[in-house]
C-alpha cells in the first residue's frame, strides 16, 4: 500500500482518475452497437456478414480518428482536446436517437461512434503525463484500465435497450457523457511532460520506423483482439447458444471486464519483468485459448472459462505493450501512442467481419477464431526477433527500463511537475 501511495504522490492523482474516468465512458460508448447488436440484427434483419460490417464500422473508424486527435491535443492540449472529442460526442448520440432508420443510417451511426474510440491516445498521455518514466506503465495501466467501460456497456445497454428500445440507449448515451466532462473541467490539469512542445516532425517521426509499425501490429492482436471480440461476442452468444439478448451481455461483460482489470497488472508486471517477456506469454496465451474456443463451441460454460482466459491475457498485453512505447519514444509518447492505437485498434475491425465470414460462407464460426489465433503466433514470431535489437538500444533485457539511464530524466521531469504544480 506505501508503494501505490508513493506512486500516487509521484504524480497527479485527480488527472489521472479524470483520464481514466474519460476513457472509461469513450469505451462505454464506442462499442454500443455491438452490446446492442442482437436487438438491432433483429429489427433490420441482418445477415452475419452485415452484422460484420456494421460492428466493424465504430472499430475502425475510431482506429482512424485516434491519430487526428493526438495531433490536435499538442495544439490545444490534452485535456482542451478530451472536452472536444466529449461534446462531438453527445452530438454524435443525438443523430442515433432521433435518425437512424435504416441500414445505411446505422453504417453512418459506427462511423460517428468511432469518435468514442479516439480517446485512447490522448487518455493515457494525460493520464501518465505527470509520472516520472518509472511510473509509467502503471499509470497507463490504471488509465488503460477504462476498458471496463466496454463491460459496463454489454451489461447496461441490453437491459436498457430491452425497457426503452434500442434508440433510445444512444439518448441516454448523450446525457451520461457530461459527467465525465464535468469531471475533466474541475479535476484534471494539463501535465507538464515535454509531449507538447515536441516539433511536429518529431511527433511523426514513428510512422517512419520499423519499431512504430511492429508495435502496431502487436497492438493489432492484444487491443484489436480485445475490442474486436467484446463488440462480437454478444452476437455470438446469442446465435450459437441461443441464450437471450441480456444473459449474452452479461456473459460478454465478464470476458470484458477480467480484460480490462488485468490491463494494469500487466502494466505493474512489465515495469518489473519487462514488456517483452509478458508480452511473449500474452500470445501464447492468446493463440492456444482461441484456437480452443473455437473448437469448444458446443459447451457455454467452457466457452465462457476460455474467453475469460484469453481477455485476462489481452488486457495484459495491453498493459505491457504501452509500458514500452514511452520507453522508445520518451520526448513523443502521446502520438507515438496515437499512431501505434490507431494502427493496432484497425485489427480490431478484422474480428467481426472474418466472424461474419465465415459463419456465412463456410457455415460456422470457427475459422474467424483459428485466424486470429494464427495471427497471434505470427506476431509472437516477429517481436522475438524484433527484441533482440531493444535490448540493445532502449531497453534492458526483457523490455524492463533502463534504470541508469532513467534516472536523470526522471530528476529532470520532477523538477519540471512541481513547478507546473506551483
């Protein structure tokens, strides 16, 4: 307990529960269509490649937003952009309620959700901007832990959808984000780590390099898989087991959920054991689990049990992936951290549209999980090589900080963090 208050002094406490109240919400909203997917596949009677398409959409779309908002967030600031990004928001709920009528509209809905999806980058930049390097990881583990926001949202909206019809879920969507708005004005506060006054080419000097593109890919499966799968697994529930509309988004919210609050485990444990090392578990983790739900799919409870296992693994990943970037990009961690979510959050949009594709075309939904489950080993394969040339350069062996090297920087940065306190 003395340690997390010593971390917790090392920064800025409020900053980082807005941040991750923040997140929280954005990840709440952004996966409403596939919590409510069961509801709205039967009032526009989809087929499962349409329901794919439409649960791919926010996924996507919030992947190619995020990149765009962590370069306004180093004009305006961080916490300026977190309050822009809410109230397109509540507009963005405002057209589901009242203009969503057809299957089109709906297409149009997932792009406007994928703004929800945005958040990330800028979240966790906040959200850490005032820890020392040391201290990272943990405090993008806590902010990252917003994830349960896609828990909340397939336990709350089916239930919802159910009482007041599935529409009116994004009216209520529209009054609930103010809070966190409100939350973010009086609580948080800009950090004073040295993200803003990077040049511009800096900032996107990532896109250029082997490391960006590889920590994309990684993302890809630990963050795609995860959000891919939470927007999917409502829909799956209900046609392969046939349980109702609500049971499968609480069955869905405790994969979701066991996600989410490993993600700062994995944080905690990277800074101790290093992010290679949780990371090389992780996938294997990932790749035998998913290949085992895809072949247990007569049997609800140990499909259940697996799915569980396989979140507890991604949301690790997560964590871990996310301790290594200010690592690599110490001066450029929020769009570094953009740019890296916003690639790997696109292989979240893979998931529903190879479930779909294949229950459609090849009659079940096991080869959408033997795919991804591949895709694990192969990325698992490619950081293994990758590694060894990390720990060489910026990282000690098995991904941890290097502490000598840390350590000026991280007198540097306190002195800078008490007088922006003062």
């Amino acid at each position: 307990m003395s340690s997390f208050r010593n971390f917790l002094h090392s920064g800025h406490g409020p900053t980082l529960f807005a941040s991750f109240l923040y997140f929280s919400f954005s990840c709440c909203i952004w996966v409403l269509n596939g919590a409510m997917a069961p509801f709205i596949g039967e009032s526009f009677d989809l087929s499962p490649a349409q329901k794919g398409l439409m649960l791919s959409v926010p996924i996507i779309a919030g992947a190619l937003m995020r990149f765009p908002l962590g370069i306004l967030s180093q004009y305006i600031g961080r916490k300026n952009a977190t309050l822009v990004e809410m109230g397109l928001i509540a507009v963005a709920m405002l057209f589901g309620f009242f203009m969503v009528k057809s299957f089109n509209d709906l297409l149009a809905m997932g792009v406007l959700l994928g703004i929800a999806g945005a958040s990330f980058g800028v979240a966790l930049s906040l959200g850490s901007g005032w820890f020392p390097p040391q201290h990272k990881g943990l405090a993008m583990g806590l902010v990252g832990a917003g994830n349960v926001g896609t828990a909340v949202s397939v336990l709350v909206a089916p239930p919802l959808a159910q009482w007041l019809g599935w529409q009116s879920v994004y009216g209520v969507a529209a009054g609930a984000i103010l809070l966190p708005m409100i939350v973010m004005v009086v609580l948080a506060k800009e950090p004073p780590d040295v993200d803003s006054h990077a040049s511009f080419r800096e900032h996107i000097a990532c896109l250029f390099e082997k490391d960006g593109w590889v920590f994309s890919l990684i993302y890809g499966v630990t963050f795609g898989g995860f959000i891919g799968l939470t927007t999917f697994l409502p829909s799956y529930y209900y046609d392969q087991f046939g349980v109702s509309k609500v049971q499968a988004g609480q069955l869905t919210m405790l994969a979701a959920f066991m996600g989410a609050a490993v993600r700062i485990v994995g944080g905690w444990i990277s800074d101790r054991w290093g992010g290679v090392n949780t990371l090389t578990l992780v996938l294997v983790v990932v790749a035998v689990g998913l290949a085992l739900v895809g072949i247990s799919s007569a049997s609800l409870t140990l499909t259940t049990l697996l799915l569980i296992v396989c979140f507890a693994a991604l949301g690790a990943g997560n964590g871990a992936l996310f301790q290594l970037v200010p690592l690599r990009w110490p001066t450029s961690t929020a769009v570094a951290g953009s740019m890296i979510g916003e690639i790997g959050a696109l292989g979240g949009g893979l998931v529903p549209n190879a479930m779909g594709l294949s229950k459609q075309y090849l009659g079940s939904y096991v080869w959408g999980f033997v795919f991804f489950a591949v895709l694990s080993l192969v990325m698992l394969g490619v950081m293994r090589v990758m590694q060894i040339r990390w720990t060489r350069t910026w990282a000690e062996k098995g991904g941890r900080a290097r502490g000598a090297s840390s350590q000026p920087e991280a007198t540097e940065f306190t002195g800078a963090r008490k007088a922006a306190r003062q």
